[in-house]
C-alpha cells in the first residue's frame, strides 16, 4: 500500500537501472582448435609452393641463350664459330680451351652465345658446366672421315646423349642437331646432294656403331674396344630407344634430332646473298638456329 507523498517510480526505470549487461569476452584461445591449425597450415604449404613455383619459372626463363659446339676434335667446330662470328672462315687449329662468342641469330637479329668445347678426350666433358644455359646444342661430325673414325665418334657421341637422358624434370632440355660437316668434300651422286648423302652416311655410321654399344651394355660386355673410353664409361646409358629395338635416331627416348650437312670455305667471305642461298654452306644450320631462339 502506497504511502502519501511517496513518488511513483515506472517499473522499467528500475530494471534499467539494476540490470548491469556485462558484454562477453572471448579468449583468442578458444578459436585455436586442430581444424583451425590444419586449414591454416594447407593454405601456407600452397602459397609456398605457388611462390617457388613461380620464382623457378623466372630462372628457368632467364637461363637457355647458349649454342654448346661439341664433337670430336678436327670435326669443324672452330672453323663453324668463326663463320658466324665473322662472317669468313679462318684458319684454325685444334682447340685446348673454350672459345665463346655472341652472334646475331634469325632476322630479328637476336643475340646467341656460342660455346666452343674442345674435343679432347681429357676435357671434352667441359660442356656439361654449360649445359643448364644451352638453348641447342649442335654435334659436329667431319663426315669425309666418319667411315674410319665412326667407333670414336660414336663414343663421343654417347656421353652427350647420356648427358641428355640425365637432366632433371625441372630443367629445360635443348634442341639437340648433328651436323654432318665437311659435306662439300663428298661426290654426289646426280639424285642427291653433297649436303643429303653427308647426312645419309653420318646417320647410318652412328646408328650402327651406338647399336654395338647398346648391344654390348645389354649383354653384360663391357665397351671399352668401341671407342677410347675413360674410367666408368662403360656404364653409361642414354642409348634407350621406343620398342626396344635396335638403335635408331627416330626412335630414340630423349627426344628428337636433327641432321644437318654442312660445310665452310676457308678464307672466304659470307655475303648477304649467300645467306638466304643454298652457296651458305652453314644455312641449314643457320634456319635452325633461327627457329630453336
């Protein structure tokens, strides 16, 4: 019972005003959980891996400028350098270091190294410091004399091939050609060029004396009579072709090669007409250079 002079208080003033709302807090404990860890824990394994990825694209992209000249020595190699370099072949001798130039490639005029590797047997494996920048790689064959030095060259040949076989998934492989050098020594016949019965010879002397390697390795005999070989040469690979046949070219696993015949003149100079015509005897190569930049 109200007494007199007592004020009446509105009964939603008093809640208001006794109730208290006490706002809750949340631990940053507590949205730390096993699922939470995991989720985070995927999403920065594949932002790591899209930025590796990425980064080894840009130096994967950045290496592959290079020419490696490789073969047995007196093949051509130098004589090949110098042409393209100079424009005019000079006399040479049998190199014993490097020889690395820029040249112009194509009709935009790029710019190629070109690494010259000796073909000694002591230091030709010096091509495999520049493998990993090597756009193309040309194997230069003197092929007037292929038909006695055929076991020797064929044993250089297969290191390269070995080499090949032996780059990793994440490295970028070269065009690989061989050239069929020195193809103007050679008498054609009235149906075939000089440069195609080269390419015809050096074909099917190299094809035949890798098949005695391949056969030999298969059957457990070692090689060392095929050839000068090194110390463990014996057991290199690379020789594997689709089928499992013998060894042909067409069908070998580490990817396609070309066959070039080529020739130089010594102290002749390379006009700009003889460029874009068959008297070029380095045309072929130079077409190949231009489409493989």
């Amino acid at each position: 019972m109200d007494t007199p002079n007592t004020p009446k208080v509105p009964l939603g003033d008093v809640l208001q005003e006794d109730i208290k709302v006490t706002p809750e807090v949340i631990s940053p404990g507590s949205l730390i959980n096993p699922q939470t860890l995991l989720l985070t824990s995927l999403l920065v394994s594949v932002l790591l891996i899209t930025i590796f990825f990425f980064i080894s694209r840009r130096k994967s992209g950045a290496k592959g400028d290079s020419l490696l000249l490789v073969g047995p020595s007196d093949a051509g190699k130098t004589a090949i350098l110098s042409t393209l370099v100079y424009e005019q072949t000079l006399q040479t001798h049998t190199s014993m270091q490097t020889n690395v130039a820029n040249v112009a490639v194509g009709d935009n005029q790029k710019s190629m190294r070109v690494i010259d590797i000796p073909g000694h047997p002591r230091i030709r494996d010096q091509f495999k410091d520049y493998l990993s920048d090597a756009k193309a790689i040309a194997f230069v064959v003197d092929a007037s004399t292929i038909s006695r030095n055929g076991a020797i060259v064929a044993e250089h040949l297969h290191h390269i091939l070995n080499a090949f076989m032996s780059i990793p998934p994440s490295q970028r492989v070269p065009a690989l050609a061989i050239l069929a050098h020195k193809a103007d020594a050679l008498k054609s016949s009235s149906t075939s060029s000089s440069e195609q019965l080269a390419v015809n010879r050096v074909r099917t002397i190299l094809e035949r004396e890798l098949e005695k390697r391949r056969s030999s390795q298969a059957g457990g005999v070692g090689v060392e009579s095929l050839g000068h070989e090194e110390e463990g040469s014996s057991e290199l690979g690379g020789l594997d072709c689709t089928g499992g046949g013998e060894f042909k070219f067409a069908q070998w696993e580490g990817g396609e090669i070309v066959f070039l015949g080529t020739h130089v003149s010594v102290g002749k100079p390379v006009t700009d007409d003889e460029k874009s015509s068959t008297s070029d005897g380095l045309l072929p190569l130079r077409e190949w250079l231009a489409e493989v930049v």
